[in-house]
C-alpha cells in the first residue's frame, strides 16, 4: 500500500507477529521485510570480575529504649515506636516529649553503587576516552560501577564514589610491612639506573653500594628498582631521575617507602670462594657486597682486614678490604704479589674476617734491589728521595713473614728481612708514619768513604776497653809485617784499657783494610781535625784508592794513620771545618768520577768524644749534606759525646748514631760498614712529604 513499515532505525513501525517479520499498516505479517545489518558496540565489565560488596558506617538507634515511665519507645528493628522529634536526633516518649536519653549506634551496611550515567568524554591517564557522551562506560565497570580505562582500571574524577587510590595503605603500615624506611623523592637526572642513598640509610638497610633496592608509593602503590648508589644526599632523602620517578607512579610528591630488593642474606663466620689474582692492586683484596653482608662486614670496610687460608696447609695471607660490587658472592680478588708470599698455591681459599691483632712496625730491615738491571744504589737512592711515597705505598699493605713486592712506581724489588716486632708464625702488621725503616741494597753496591776522626786532647783518655778482638788484630798483623804496625798492636791487650783515639786509629786501619780487599777501586779520605781540620795526604792526593796497583799502599797508609791519628793530638773540636772539609772531598769525588750522576755514594763517618767548638758550622755542613741523596753519614761517639744533637744530625743523612761499649764493637762495627752501605730512613709523626715519582 506504500506506506514504509520499518523506521531509519529498522524499528518497525507497526509492530512484529510472534515469528518477528514486521507487521505492514493492515496488521498483517510482512513476509518480504528486508532487515539492515548494523554494528552495536557492546558494553560488559571486565571479565571475571566479581563486584565488590562496598560498604559503608550509619548510626542507628540502640533497640529497646524506654522512657521514664518504663514505656519501649524503640523496638527490634530500631524503629522509634513514637516517631523522632522535629530535629530527627531523639526519639519520641510514649507521653509525645523529645526523649533526650536516645542512644545511638554505629552498623555497617552494604553501600549502594552509583548507578550513572557518568561525565561525558572521561579519559584516562593515556588520554583515550572511556566514557561516551552518553556518559557510558565503553570498556565496563569496575566493583564502584565506575569506568573502565583500556587497561582494565578504574578512572577517577572529582565527585566519583570510587577512591582515588582504592589500593592506598598508611606509609607507616607500608614501612613497617616491607622493613624499610619513608623517604622523600629528589630528582637528579645523573643517576642513570641507580638509586642514591646516604651511606648512614644504606648501612640502616643492611645493604651495600651497588645492591637492589625496591621502592614504592603508598597510594598508588606503584613500584621501582634499582642499584644504589652511595652519595651526599640528606639521609630524609632519596635519588632518582625523573623517568624513575614516573615509572613507579608516584603521585602529589608523595614520601616513598624504600626497602631491600635483595633475596635473603645467610650470615657466615667463615667462607670458602675461588680466588681471582690481580696484578698492580695496591696490596689490597675485593669481595661483592652479598659475600661482605654474609660475613657481617656490611658497610665497614675501611681499614677492615680480610685474611685468606689454605685449609689444606695452613697457608695464610691478609690484606685490607674493598667492596666490588661487580663481583659474585663466591669469588675474591686477591693482589697476586700478596697471594704469591702467603703460599698458597690453590684457587680457592677459606676467607674470614681478620680477627688477630694487626701490631704496628717499630722498625723494619728491607732488601732492596732493581725489578731490571743492575742499579742497585739507583733505586735505593730514588727510595731515600721519596720516602713520603715509599711509606704511603707500604702502608696499603698489612704484613706478614716472607713478604716480597714490587714497588713499580720506583722500579724496585722489596722484600722485608727484618722487623721488630718478629713477623714469626702467623703474626700481622703495618707500616706507620713513625716506622724506622732501614734501605739494605742486596746487590753488591761500591762506594767511596770519608772518616773523619776527632784527635782533640779528651781523645786522649785511656777508658776504651780491649775484648774480643783477637781476630783483627792477628789479621792486620799477617797483611802488615811493619815494625810500626806490630808496635802499635801490641798496645791492645785483652781485658785493659787503650786511650781513645788509637782505638779510632784501629778502626779506620782495619776499615781501609776490608775496602783494598774488596778490589772494586773504591776510594777512601780520612779527615782529622781538633783545632783545626784536614785531610791526609796519600802521595800528593787526598785519598787512598784500593786498586791503585802501588806496593804496600795499604801498610804505608796504615803507618800514617798511626803517625797522624794514633800519635796526634789538638785542643779544640773544630767539627763544623772538618765536616765542610769533607764537603769539598765530596765534590772532588764526583768530579773525578764524572758528576754527580755517574759517581759512586759516598759513606761518611764521624768519630768524636765531644761537641762542636765553631759555633754552628756544623749543622751548616749537615743541612748541605743532606741534601745529596747519594751521601750517607754516620756518628760514633764516644766519651761525653752529645748523643742528641749527633742523632739527629746523622739520621737526617740517612745514617745512625753508634756508641760502641768496647774496642770490640767498634771495630766489628766498622768491619760492617766498610762493606755494607745502608741507609736508614727518617720517622716523623706528622705525614711525610711527597714528591712525585718520574
């Protein structure tokens, strides 16, 4: 009939039979009805999930109230019987009054979701819109009935009966729960993938540079990770960069609860790891943070001393501690010279913290020769010169017996050959500023002398006694048939007395003797002074020199020593003259031997009973001395010598002060020295200074 039964819509107009074909305007079933296919989006909350039953707190009337004339104004369902007066606070009395007395209580009961429609063009937190403009929720409803985002969450906004932050829990409670501490957020774009924290809340932690930390907001509950990183920040305080920050959702500058992200931490006395060698580490070890937390070292590894043993042979070493955070918990890096004197030849080792008493080194005999070569007095001197870095790097070292090392940075092999205290058994120590340290070239060093012989009338007295020297007397007697030599011999008679100065003569006879029959041309002056000083003359020159090749050199120059020391004698000390007389030897020395460079070292050894008379020539004379590295001075004294100012005048040329008790000693001690040239650095209780190494 024309008239259209299905609307734009494909609603029909008139109706539908029970088959569901339109119905056409007669009323009757429209069998050619054509039906439009259309897309309808379908609306569903998420799936599975099960609404919550949110609840909420009322206050309702205590059932059973009566009135004072014993009339129930409320019953069992807590509804007032007489009805509530105008304020809707008191329940009516049965005679129709405000009933003051009314009692209140506080029920949950279930809370009714909102039921929409929801603001329109809601979007969530990546912008897509998830509300239609009907105010639909296009990707569901959460248990509030409010929007679902396209992630599944509920979206907020101002007025909604959903919290902001339903899964919030008190920052304390959260703490507490993950045994952690607040902190509050700064940014520092820097920090890469690392966390800073102060090194007080990282120790408070139980943890170490370079572990898992876990952070987490209290309201969103979003979380992060990271390593830490130990810097100067505030202990309230906790690092981040701004990527860390958005990634862990932390919101309206929230504290954040930080707490350990490291699995369970087994505490151990002792630990048995493979051991890694590095070479130029310092004399130090290494262990990872986890192996130092197991040993309960945590953050203390400053001056903390590891040791490593062999189980197997008792083998052990130590050295000081460092945290690597790169390392594994069952690895440690060991200075390999270090593990190379402990003796321990296996690549796994019981590792503990050190707990025997690390004693302090009064003093210290070190060997010293070149890592290539054969320059012995080289090294030794450049050791003398920087001695402030020669105990600074001995220092990083905790010492045991047998230690050797390599001291690159100067090119010299070390090795410890005597201490005190004795580094015997399973003993420990280290090097202090105040360790007297004595430098022994253990290759063989040739070197030049000058004695200097005090021949003043108080080198006259007979107190020096004759022990034990037997042997040199009967060695000079068979190497010197002159009938001067075997005269002034016989005044050493075993038990008696001999004035001083023949004492010294002696001395510098038996001195000159070992020099010849060392046979490396080394040269020798001799330089006596009272009132005034000199040096003697050996046939137009002021040395005696051992290889010269003329007859009987050593037997004519010990009758001169006799003749000049042994038989003469002056009033005065004139020390400070014989000291700058033995300057310009010095001088003539390395002129001859060509510079100062090239030339040999010089020994320089000072003999008197007394004190300086020319006023402080003396010291002038020692402060120039000291200064070349290549002289080293040494004093015996004898008599009423003044033992202070001769100590320190000699160990600031790197020698010692000797006062021999017997004839004895004195010459054992110059036999010593005629061949072995030590020197012995200065102590000093302030820091040594420090020059830098070439």
């Amino acid at each position: 009939m024309g008239v259209m039964i299905v609307d734009g819509d494909g609603n029909c107009v008139f109706g539908a039979d029970d088959m569901g074909y339109p119905l056409d305007s007669t009323g009757q079933p429209f069998q050619q009805a054509q039906y439009l296919e259309k897309v309808v989006e379908k609306r569903v909350p998420r799936a599975g999930a099960a609404p919550a039953v949110a609840k909420e707190k009322v206050q309702v009337l205590v059932p059973n109230q009566v009135d004072a004339y014993g009339m129930e104004i409320v019953d069992a369902s807590n509804n007032p019987v007489y009805g509530m007066d105008p304020s809707g606070w008191y329940a009516m009395d049965s005679a129709g009054q405000a009933f003051e007395q009314t009692q209140w209580m506080e029920v949950e009961v279930e809370k009714q979701p909102e039921k929409g429609p929801f603001p329109p063009n809601l979007t969530d937190s990546f912008g897509v819109q998830v509300v239609d403009d009907k105010g639909f929720a296009i990707y569901g409803s959460d248990e509030f009935n409010q929007p679902l985002d396209p992630n599944g969450k509920g979206v907020w906004w101002e007025g909604s009966s959903r919290p902001k932050y339903p899964d919030m829990i008190d920052i304390g409670a959260l703490a507490q729960k993950k045994n952690g501490m607040v902190l509050t957020p700064r940014v520092d774009n820097t920090l890469g993938d690392k966390f800073m924290l102060s090194a007080r809340n990282v120790e408070a932690l139980g943890l170490y540079e370079g572990m898992m930390i876990e952070i987490e907001d209290h309201k969103t509950r979003g979380t992060g990770a990271g390593r830490i990183k130990v810097g100067s920040i505030e202990d309230r305080f906790i690092g981040m960069t701004q990527d860390a920050y958005d990634a862990a959702n932390i919101v309206e500058k929230d504290d954040v609860v930080t707490s350990s992200a490291e699995p369970p931490i087994e505490k151990r006395e002792v630990m048995t790891v493979n051991v890694k060698t590095m070479d130029d580490f310092g004399g130090m070890c290494a262990i990872g943070p986890r192996l130092s937390l197991s040993l309960n070292l945590g953050g203390r590894s400053t001056n903390e001393v590891m040791s490593f043993e062999d189980p197997l042979t008792g083998s052990f070493g130590a050295a000081k501690v460092k945290i690597d955070p790169e390392l594994p918990e069952n690895m440690i890096k060991i200075d390999s010279e270090i593990y190379e004197a402990s003796g321990i030849g296996s690549d796994q080792v019981e590792i503990r913290i050190n707990r025997r008493k690390i004693i302090p080194i009064q003093e210290a005999t070190i060997g010293i020769n070149p890592i290539t070569g054969d320059q012995v007095w080289e090294v030794l001197a450049k050791a003398r010169r920087f001695v402030g870095n020669l105990k600074s790097w001995l220092s990083n070292y905790i010492v045991f017996k047998d230690l050797k090392l390599r001291w690159k940075q100067a090119g010299a092999l070390i090795k410890i050959l005597d201490s005190k205290p004795d580094l015997s058994g399973d003993v420990l120590a280290e090097f202090k500023p105040t360790t007297n340290i004595l430098l022994k070239p253990e290759g063989l060093v040739t070197f030049n002398a000058i004695l200097i012989i005090d021949i003043s009338r108080s080198m006259m007295a007979r107190d020096l006694l004759v022990a034990k020297i037997g042997p040199a007397i009967e060695g000079i007697k068979a190497a010197m048939g002159a009938k001067e030599i075997q005269d002034f011999l016989k005044q050493f008679k075993e038990g008696t007395s001999v004035p001083r100065r023949i004492g010294a003569a002696f001395a510098a006879i038996l001195f000159l003797a070992e020099k010849v029959g060392r046979g490396f041309g080394e040269k020798v002056s001799i330089v006596r002074f009272a009132d005034t000083a000199e040096a003697l003359d050996f046939g137009g020159r002021p040395y005696m020199e051992g290889s010269s090749g003329e007859k009987n050199v050593l037997e004519n120059t010990a009758k001169q020593i006799v003749d000049q020391i042994g038989n003469a004698y002056g009033q005065a000390t004139s020390m400070g003259q014989a000291m700058l007389t033995a300057q310009e030897l010095i001088y003539k020395f390395q002129d001859i031997e060509g510079g100062e460079e090239q030339a040999k070292p010089i020994m320089l050894i000072l003999l008197t009973d007394g004190a300086p008379t020319d006023q402080n020539n003396f010291e002038v004379a020692v402060q120039e001395i000291a200064k070349n590295q290549n002289v080293v001075f040494y004093v015996i004294g004898m008599g009423q010598t003044d033992a202070p100012r001769m100590t320190a005048a000699a160990t600031s040329c790197g020698g010692e002060y000797f006062e021999p008790a017997d004839a004895g000693e004195l010459l054992i001690w110059y036999s010593k020295r005629a061949r072995d040239l030590q020197v012995r650095l200065k102590s000093s209780k302030k820091k040594e200074d420090e020059l830098p190494m070439v």
